[in-house]
C-alpha cells in the first residue's frame, strides 16, 4: 500500500481551517475531528541528504542541484530543502 506522505505546518491547519469554517462547510467540532485523523497519520521524517561534490555544489537526494556562494546550509539556516520541503541534512565527507 502506498501513502502519501506530506508535513503539515501549523500555519496550513489555522488556513483551512478558517476557510472551511468561514465558507460553512463544517463546523469546529468536525475539524477537530479532522485533526485528530491528521495526527495520526504517519510522516515521512526521512532528511533531503546534501552531498558537496566536486565543484562546491550540493547534490540533493530528490534530484536537485544547490549552489551556496558563502558557507555550508547550516551556516545559512537552512533548515529544510527548497525543493521536497524534506529537512535537510548535509552528508558528512569522510
Ligand atoms: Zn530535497
């Protein structure tokens, strides 16, 4: 079986939430509900991995290609990658 996996930001939950209840679709009783189901659902917590290659770049593990002019990710806090919204986590050069 196949889920699908996003991060719900609590930003996004106070958006829907006012449309639904603005528009009249529900009542806040039923969103809690509807929160509650959410919680329970799994997230996918796997990091975005960063590898620097050779020109100074990081590849991403969701395809991706970053170019930092000054400093690493963390330097530049960057918490999450701009493109799955995945967490990041630069890959550590042995
Ligand atoms: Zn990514």
């Amino acid at each position: 079986m196949t889920t699908q996996k996003f991060i719900i930001t609590t930003g996004t939950i106070i958006k829907v939430r006012n449309k639904l209840l603005n528009d009249g679709y529900i009542n806040a009783l039923v969103f809690e509900d509807i929160v509650q189901l959410l919680h329970s659902c799994p997230v996918n917590n796997n990091p975005c991995i960063w590898t620097e290659n050779e020109d100074g770049a990081y590849v991403t593990t969701c395809g991706n290609t970053y170019e930092i002019i000054n400093g690493t990710p963390r330097e530049n806090h960057m918490n999450f990658c701009p493109y799955c919204g995945k967490r990041l986590r630069v890959k550590e050069n042995d």
